[in-house]
C-alpha cells in the first residue's frame, strides 16, 4: 500500500516547485509529480502529487501545508504492483555502468540504465544524452536480450 497526498495550488510561484521537489524528495517520497488543472473561476492551478509509504504520509502534509500556499492536502491509499528488481553493472565503451533489471512473474521483462550516470557520461564525452542511452541500449540487447527503456 502506498499513499498520494494531494494538494491544489493556484496562487503560488513556480519558483517554489523546484525547492519543493527536492525537499519531498530528500524527505524519502516515492515520487512527486504536478498536473496543470483548472480550477474554479477557471484558474489555472496545479495539482501537487506526493507518493509515499503510509508511516511517511503525515511528514508530506506536513510539508505540502506548511511550504506551500495551499488551503488543504487530501490523500488516497492505493494497492500497487510493482516489478521485482536487480541491480547490476555491465561493461561500456564509456566504462562500466549500473542498470536496473525489471523481474515480472519471475521473468526479466525491462532493462535500464541509470539515469545519473548517463549524464555524467554525455557531460564527460561531450555527446548528446540519447545517443549515451542507445550506445547502452545495443550493449544490453547484445548481453541481456531486454530492450533498454528510455
């Protein structure tokens, strides 16, 4: 089981979005995300997203009442299914490199590379993120026979 905290926001500045993802983040939330919406007056808005475990969901409202200009929080418990996972490293023209190994039912159905040192690779070698992620994507498929998610 995990918990959405939820807050509507339409007077807020998106310069407080950034400190609060990585506030919420650094907090240990599972995932945050915003939606644009519209809201009554026909405002714009945006509809803060915090996923959590259930022993973390008061510490989100607490920060998603108190850092930001919202009113009010609600939250929703959801069942999730999540795939099993495994951590390895393979060998790259780039050095070695951490990927992640999706498991459903027993069978590795996903494969991808992280993210971070992806970046790190493209900001050393000087080339384009995508083409980091293909050059991985081919060494997977060789090795592993999963397609590389990106």
């Amino acid at each position: 089981m995990i918990y959405e905290v939820i807050a509507n926001i339409d007077d807020m500045s998106s310069e407080v979005y950034s400190y609060l993802f990585e506030r919420v983040i650094k907090e240990g939330a599972l995932d945050i995300y915003i939606e644009n919406i519209y809201m009554k007056k026909n405002r714009s808005a945006s509809k803060v997203c915090i996923l959590c475990e259930e022993q973390d969901k008061e510490k989100f409202i607490d920060i998603l009442i108190l850092e930001t200009s919202t009113f009010g929080v609600r939250y929703q418990k959801y069942n999730r299914t999540i795939l099993k996972r495994k951590f390895t490293k393979i060998d790259t023209k780039y050095g070695s490199v951490s990927i992640k190994l999706g498991y459903y039912k027993g069978e590795l159905i996903k494969a991808t590379c992280e993210y971070d040192e992806c970046k790190l690779i493209a900001n050393k070698e000087g080339i384009p993120l995508i083409k980091v992620f293909n050059d991985i994507n081919c060494i997977i498929n060789q090795k592993i026979g999963v397609k590389l998610l990106t």
